[in-house]
C-alpha cells in the first residue's frame, strides 16, 4: 500500500503523519509531497527518514492513495491527474465538496456510498464534521427541520500564520498578522471570505454540507462563525428543531451508542465539553443537552472537538481504512 500525504510539512499534513503512525495505517511506502519549496526536505515516520518529493513526482510514482491537504487550488490542478494515474484521493480542502460527481464522507455517517469508482473523495470542513457527528443519530429518530449554530474556532483552523499570531499577542511581540484585528483577547465573528448575501464561506459551508452528507435536504441550516483565542479545538452552540417530539434521557443514550461521540453532560460536576479536553482526541464531544423552553421539539447542546484531528487528519484517514478494509482500492 503506498501512500502520498500532499501537504505533509503544513500543519494538517504533520498531524496527518502522526495519526497515520498512531493507527498503524498498513502502507508499506510513504511518498510526502509538498510545495517547490520544501522539496528535498526531510521528514521523520516511525523513526525513519523520508525525503519531500514534488507533486509530478508524486503522480510518477503512481501512490494507491493520496490524502491531501494542500489547499484548494492545488487539489483542483493535481487530483485529477492523481486519479487518472490510479490513484484514490481523499482530499481535505473545499475543492471538491460540493461538487455533484463527488462524495462528501464522514466515514460513521455515509461511508457505505464509496464504491470503486471513486477516485476522488472530499473530506467536509472541520466544523462540518463534528456537527453531522451530533445530527446524524438524531436526525434519523426525530427528524431535523431547523439547525442554528453558532461556532467558536480556534486560530489553528487559520493555519500557523494565525497560530504565531496568537502566540505573538501572548507574548506582546509584533509580528505578520493573519487577521484583520488582533485576535487575542478579542472574538472575529469573521471566518474565511465574505460573501454577497452577507454571510461567510465558512457559515456557507456549514449550510450546505450537511445536507449532503445526510442525503437530505429537507432541513436547513443556519450558522454564524466566530474566531476566538484558542490555541485548537472547535466549539459549536446548536439549536436543533425536530418534526417529532423527543425524551432527554433518550437523545442521551442515542448519542452515547453512536460511534466517535462521547456524551459530557453532568451540570453537577461542571462536566461539559472544553476545547483543553478534546485536544489530540478523535471523538466528537456533546454535552449541554437541554430542552430549548421557548419552542417546541426543539433542542440545545454544545460540542466540541479537534479539529485538526477529526475535523481533519483523521477523518480522512478513516475514508483511507474505509476503502482498504472494503476492498475499494
């Protein structure tokens, strides 16, 4: 099984290394790609060496799968040419999301809709997994009509200009900005590009990608994105409104029984869900279950989770196990 990581010195695709090395992934050759620049760099797997190679090279070398994060307009020009090679990518940028002849995955939720002829499967944004995560279970018992969901993201989802930012703001030394305000201290209720209907990229994102991920496109979403000064980890305050009426006690034990989630809700204890807990984990933390007084069917809760991690490296490392352990490769 021969693997190229596209991205592998940017910050998703080190944390893509290390989960690949945790799960002990059965590759039997690394091939990491990377930029012009970093070519020819070297980087360290289970204790050995492997050298950056440039993505022509990379394509040559005919990897059965790919997993990128390289941003958008590098999985645009260099997917395809990885696919026509024989290459199965799983790509984690927002290229391919809603593209109709694509899959968008989270492997608990829709896996089983991969077939061979996938070459290219896209990986949905990081506040898009961990949400889906919550709703799938839900939807399928009570029937969504409505999601509210206002998000709480840490500066890592920025990349590492925005990580340095927050470190410099800390430490009280000027530097590059990656935003336009500074960011410690501070909320920017500002993620990703605006668009013409006022909203963000991200809060788009966070609209449509459930719908496809779920199959459904009877309930609709609506998000407000909100940067805040956390070193990782996503938070995300949701209001759920069903068709059918529901039991707390139920929508607890389904929650618990779903693969990748973890129930934290016991106000006695101050027990919740917290960016500093979901650090390095795969799980997507929910916790702050409550009815919502005000309207009927309806729900809050707060989840939370890494999205480095499952909002990222590890959800398309389980598309990758997916399509090995199915034979789809």
């Amino acid at each position: 099984m021969k693997v190229a990581v596209v991205g592998a010195t940017g910050m998703v695709g080190e944390v893509m290394l290390r989960v690949l090395a945790e799960r002990n992934f059965p590759l039997t050759e690394l091939i990491p790609v990377a930029s012009e620049r970093s070519v020819g760099k070297t980087i360290s797997y289970k204790d050995k060496d492997y050298k950056v190679v440039g993505l022509e090279t990379a394509v040559a070398m005919q990897p059965d799968i790919a997993l990128f994060s390289a941003g958008g307009d590098t999985s645009l020009e260099w997917a395809p040419k990885f696919a026509a090679a024989g290459t199965t990518v799983v790509d984690n940028s927002s290229a391919w999301r809603m593209d109709p002849s694509k899959k968008l995955v989270v492997p608990e939720i829709n896996a089983s809709e991969l077939t061979k002829d996938d070459k290219i499967i896209a990986n949905p944004n990081c506040s898009t997994i961990q949400l889906v995560m919550a709703l799938a279970p839900l939807h399928k018992k009570y029937n969504m009509k409505r999601v509210v969901v206002s998000t709480y993201q840490s500066v890592s989802g920025t990349g590492v200009k925005a990580v340095k930012q927050l470190e410099n703001e800390i430490a009280g030394v000027e530097g590059e900005m990656a935003y336009p305000y500074p960011i410690g201290r501070n909320a920017l209720p500002h993620c990703d590009i605006f668009l013409d209907n006022g909203y963000t990229k991200e809060e788009m994102k966070l609209a449509k990608e459930p719908q496809k991920i779920l199959g459904d496109n009877s309930f609709s979403v609506s998000a407000t994105a909100v940067r805040i000064p956390t070193a990782g980890g996503h938070s995300e305050s949701v209001n759920v409104e069903f068709e059918n009426d529901f039991d707390l006690a139920e929508v607890r034990q389904l929650l618990s029984e779903t693969p990748g989630v973890v129930v934290q809700d016991n106000t006695d204890t101050n027990t919740y869900p917290m960016p500093i807990y979901a650090h390095d984990k795969d799980e997507v933390f929910v916790g702050r279950i409550r009815r919502d007084e005000t309207q009927a069917n309806t729900i809050n809760m707060w989840i939370v989770a890494d999205n480095l991690r499952k909002g990222a490296a590890t959800n398309t490392i389980q598309i990758a196990e997916y399509l090995i352990e199915n034979n789809l490769i």
